[in-house]
C-alpha cells in the first residue's frame, strides 16, 4: 500500500514526463526549423525553443510556430533522459536537487537576429527542467522579451511560468501560458497570442507594470500565497493584482 500511495505521489508531483507516450529521438540541424513569418510583434523575429520529453511541449510549441511564424528550435541534450517514466523522474529530481546545469548538444544559429523568444518546457518536480536553465545561461538576454510557456499535468503551471522569468533576468516578459496535453488547441493557443501580441503593441511588457497607481484607483499587489506585496519590495513574479472590481494575474 506505501509502494502504491509514494508511485502516486510521484506522478502529481512530477507533472511533466507525462500523458503521452515518449517523443522518438531525432537529429535536430543547428540552425532552427524556419516558420514562415508573420506580422505579430510588429513584423520580429521570433524564436521559439522548448524542450519536449513526452511530446507534449512539442505540440505546443508547434501551435505557436503555426501561428506566429516563428522558427522553432528543440534544446536537446547531450545525455537523452530515459524514455521510461519513472527512471527520468529520478533523473529529474536529481538534477533538481543538484542544481544542475544538463549539457545541450545544439545551439541556435544567428541567435542575435531574435527579438522575441518563445522559452518552453514542462513541469518538472515543481518547476522547470534543469536543462532550461543552461539553455537560458547560454545565451545574452539583454534587449529581448521572453515569453514563457510550459505544459502540465496538474499543477505547479504558475511557478514553472516564473522559474522560466527569472532564468533570464536581462530581458523583459510578457504573459506566459501553461497547457494541460488535453487543453492545447489552436483557439488557446491564439487567444493568449493575440493577447500578448496586444501587449507589445502598446509597450505593456508584464514586467514594465507601473505599480503608481493614481489614488482614485488603487492597486493592491499580492503574491502566490495571498500576501501583500510591499511596491518598494516588487520585483520579477507572478502576482494577483486588484484594483477596484476588477482581478488580475500578471507576470513582472
């Protein structure tokens, strides 16, 4: 019965390696699979780059390339993960506890051209894979907006999204997105482009929120465990804003 309640535990609390079977390991070129451009984001260059185990991230990551244009990239890494599930749950955790930095096999060629980057990948023991972080070290940020996105299978969406915000200090955000395997659809996935898209059209990047409010209006700012973030203490997060009737959750 222990045997049975800790295997359970470890498919909540994993939440990534999951609902679809492995993803078959194939040669990735250097240089990223090129979209066909769009007009989103005022006609940039996009990139999106995630990494896949099962599958799931792909598929998610396609639908934004199918509907933004932008040219995809697979971080691999040197060392593939098991492709059975509870051998890579041990891989994961023990990179996670480790703070690891897993080595990747492919870089992105002409990395300087992009302006926007689309940075995904799913939800590992509470957070994000460790190989993202060395996807995020590899590269300079500054002067770019990153757009954070992650695939789930029950929870920890929200703290995998901010992971993501903090590995790359440099750049500036825009809302992230995370997906269940059974919720991504064109019709999401657009819906949160279209958003997004209408953020950068009017200089609205989540991290440049001005938390001034005017005192006919004023906004309270509180973080994932319902306590009231100090202005003077606001920095990179996820935060639930309400300012009137009105509630908001925001990237920073």
């Amino acid at each position: 019965m222990k045997h049975y309640l800790f295997l359970l535990l470890m498919l909540v609390t994993f939440s990534s390696c999951s609902a679809n079977e492995p993803e078959q390991q194939q040669p990735q070129p250097v240089h990223p699979e090129e979209g066909v451009g769009s007009d989103y984001f005022s006609g940039k260059k996009i990139l999106i780059a995630y990494f896949s185990w099962g599958g799931t991230t792909k598929r998610m990551a396609e639908q934004i390339q199918a509907i933004t244009g932008g040219d995809l990239f697979e971080i691999e890494p040197v060392t593939p993960y098991p492709t059975a599930y509870t051998p890579c749950t041990e891989v994961a955790l023990e990179q996670r506890d480790s703070n690891a930095r897993p080595a990747i096999k492919n870089s992105v060629a002409n990395w300087d051209e992009y302006d926007v980057v689309f940075l995904g990948g799913p939800v590992w023991w509470h957070t994000a894979p460790m190989i993202l972080h060395t996807f995020a070290e590899s590269y300079d940020f500054e002067g770019k907006t990153v757009v954070p996105f992650t695939t789930y299978a029950s929870t920890y969406r929200d703290e995998t999204l901010q992971a993501i915000v903090d590995m790359t200090p440099d750049a500036e955000h825009l809302e992230g997105l995370g997906l269940t395997s059974g919720t991504i659809s064109e019709r999401r996935v657009q819906t949160w482009i279209d958003l997004i898209n209408e953020q950068w059209g009017n200089s609205a990047a989540i991290n440049a929120v001005n938390t001034d409010t005017a005192e006919n209006t004023p906004a309270t700012y509180y973080d994932l465990n319902g306590r009231i973030a100090s202005h003077d203490t606001i920095g990179h997060g996820v935060y639930v804003v309400k300012s009137g009737d009105k509630t908001t959750k925001i990237i920073k």
